[in-house]
C-alpha cells in the first residue's frame, strides 16, 4: 500500500522559528555596539570577532524564509493544481489574509514606535506607509523607515500573486477556468513580473527551489555526506555572501553578481535539505514529542516576530547609546532586547495572527459563492 509523503516536519517548523530569530539577531545588533572598528580592545579580540560575525547570519536566514515559503506555499499550490483542487478564490483570499492580519497592525506598531523615538515623523512617512501596505516597497517607494525587514514583502507578494495567476493559467488550459478569468490572470502575470523584474531576481529563484523541493522530492541514499555536502555549499554561498557586502568597495561592481550567486547556494542547499527535515520530522516527533510541540508552537508566531522585532529594537536603542566593548553588561542587555522581542511578539501574535483563520471565514462569508463550481480538470 501506497504511503502519501508527509506534508509536515516539527523540524521545518524548528527551521522556520530559527531563521526568524537569526534575524532578530542581527538587527538587535544594529547600534547595540558601535561598528567593529570602534570597539575596544577587548571588543576586537577573537572570541568577540567570532561572534560579531555570527550575528550576521540574519541575511541567510532571508534567504532560508524565501525557500521555505516556495516550499511551503508553492508545494502546496503544485498540490492542488496536480490534483484539480485549486480554487482561485481561496488561493488568494489565504494569501491576502496570511498577510495582512498581522502586517496592517504591525505597520501602526511601526509608526508608533518611530514617532516615539524620533520624537516626529520623517517627511513622506504616509507615502512609505501607503507604498508598504500595497506591497511597493524597493519598487517605486522607499521601505518604510523604522521596519526594514518589510523589504522582503514586497517579494513575497508578487511571489504569491504570480503563483497564483499562473496556477489560473495552467488549470484553464486544463477545460475548467471561465474564459472572463484568463486575461486578468495573464495581466497579474505580467504585473507580477514587472515588479519582480526591479527587485533582485535571485529571490524568485530561491522561492522557486523551494517549490521545486516540495513538488519533486529527493532521496539521499547517503544521508550522511548529502548533509555534509549541503552543509558546505551553504558556507560557500554564505561567505559569497558575506564577502560581497564587507568588500563591495573593493569587487569592480561585482558585488551584486557575487551576493546574488550566493544567495542560489545558500536556497539551493536549503532547498536540497528540506526533504531530508520532513523525512525525518517524524523520527524527531517521536524521539523528542516536547521539542516538536515547542517547535510548532514557536513557528506559529514566528511571521509576527519577524514583523515587529525591528520598531521594537528601534524603541529599545534609543535608550541606550552605543555600547563599545562586548561585556558581561553589553551582551546581557543584548540577551534582555531578543527576549523582550520574543515576548512582546508573542503577545501582538494572540489578537492578530492567532486569528488569521477567523478573518478568513469572515471574508469568506462575505464573498458570494459561485452558482456552479467549475471543474479543473476535462
């Protein structure tokens, strides 16, 4: 008898929690201690070296969120386009929810916390808030000032919206989809590409590997150098990555190309690493059944984390100047700003994200159901 592959690993969600708080990480760092160069003596020694240098992983961890949402997100649409399952409406109505539960009251978090710490509001602060909430930031608007992280859901959207429409393209090619629907599928297709052409297109290859993770699984007959081989292109990509923001000056205009192919290490590794995470989530759930729960309790606030950890940190730094050594008081303060982050999180988590699933039955009792349900497949 056939076994269906697994569609959840604790160990994803261990993954999904992580790269969020690798991203805390680094931006706590921002202004906690003064550029390397600035610190101390003792600030510049090697265990301190080391560690400055590990709190930059955050950029990795981007890219670890992109080929997880194509994994996660693309997978499951491959699924129910394979199968005959998509419905456009519900598609894109779980995509806008997902969302903009949680980012609408996060970016009124931002403002708040911008104008507490500034004292006023940078001038064309509206047209960033606006230009953020349309999902425009990078492409005809600034990011807004105060959560620099929300860069990278300007992507993820047209990530979405391009998926999408491309999904009601090839299941009405399929007999099913009215013809009415085909042509503003075809025009979101262009949109999407049209945005996603003025952003780094490396991206959209990582949230690609993902999807292509999910839909064709590997197998590693040899788990153990497959680990070691993903382990090391993942450095490699990583140290790309690295080398092009520290030595840009220094690269002939080659940084971007440089950063860029890192990126497709760093997603290719992580993307090759997925299958073997969800083959073995259910070892791990059995061999450590309150690890996993954790896990799963930690990624369902991890999206909220990643939202409101920059304006909080923002409101935290401007109590504080820099500080020019690490010490028992520099990285205690640290350690109380990440915690701080945590929880706060997870309280702006149980009003808003927690409830995504209600606002998407409202929405979906509001929305008029179709007469006749229209098959995708002949």
């Amino acid at each position: 008898m056939h076994t269906p592959a697994p569609t959840h690993s604790s160990l994803i969600d261990w993954l999904r929690f992580a790269a969020s708080l690798a991203v805390v990480f680094r931006h706590a760092r921002v202004d906690h201690w003064v550029n390397f160069e600035g610190l101390s003596a003792a600030g510049q020694a090697v265990p301190a070296a080391l560690l400055a240098a590990g709190l930059r992983i955050g950029h990795e961890a981007v890219v670890a969120f992109f080929v997880l949402s194509g994994f996660l997100i693309g997978g499951k649409l491959w699924r129910r386009c394979s199968k005959g399952t998509f419905v456009a409406r519900e598609y894109f109505r779980d995509r806008f929810t997902r969302i903009y539960t949680p980012l609408l009251p996060a970016l009124v978090l931002t403002v708040g916390c911008v104008w507490y710490a500034q004292g006023a509001l940078p001038a064309g602060y509206g047209l960033q808030f606006l230009g953020n909430v349309f999902q425009l930031q990078g492409i005809v608007c600034e990011r807004i000032e105060g959560n620099a992280p929300l860069w990278t859901l300007a992507y993820e959207t047209w990530f979405y919206a391009m998926a999408g429409a491309v999904a009601v393209l090839f299941t009405g090619t399929r007999a099913a989809v009215a013809p009415g629907r085909l042509l503003p599928a075809a025009l979101l297709v262009l949109v999407s590409l049209a945005c996603l052409a003025v952003l780094n297109a490396s991206y959209l290859f990582c949230w690609l590997f993902g999807a292509a993770a999910a839909a064709v699984p590997l197998k590693f007959p040899r788990r153990t150098w497959a680990i070691l081989g993903l382990v090391g292109l993942a450095v490699t990509g990583s140290a790309l990555k690295q080398l092009s923001v520290l030595y840009a000056e220094g690269l002939s205009g080659q940084a971007d190309l440089i950063h860029s192919v890192g990126n497709l290490l760093v997603g290719g590794a992580v993307a090759l690493a997925l299958p073997l995470l969800l083959d073995s989530g259910a070892r791990f759930a059995n061999a450590a059944p309150r690890l996993a729960i954790m896990g799963t309790r930690l990624a369902a606030f991890s999206y909220t984390l990643y939202l409101v950890h920059f304006p909080l940190l923002l409101v935290m730094r401007s109590h504080h100047e820099p500080f020019t050594t690490f010490n028992a008081v520099s990285i205690s303060v640290y350690v109380v700003k990440i915690a701080a982050c945590i929880v706060a999180a997870w309280l702006f988590y149980l009003p808003f994200e927690r409830n995504t699933s209600r606002v998407r039955d409202w929405f979906k009792a509001k929305t008029p159901v179709p007469a006749k349900a229209l098959p995708t497949h002949a």
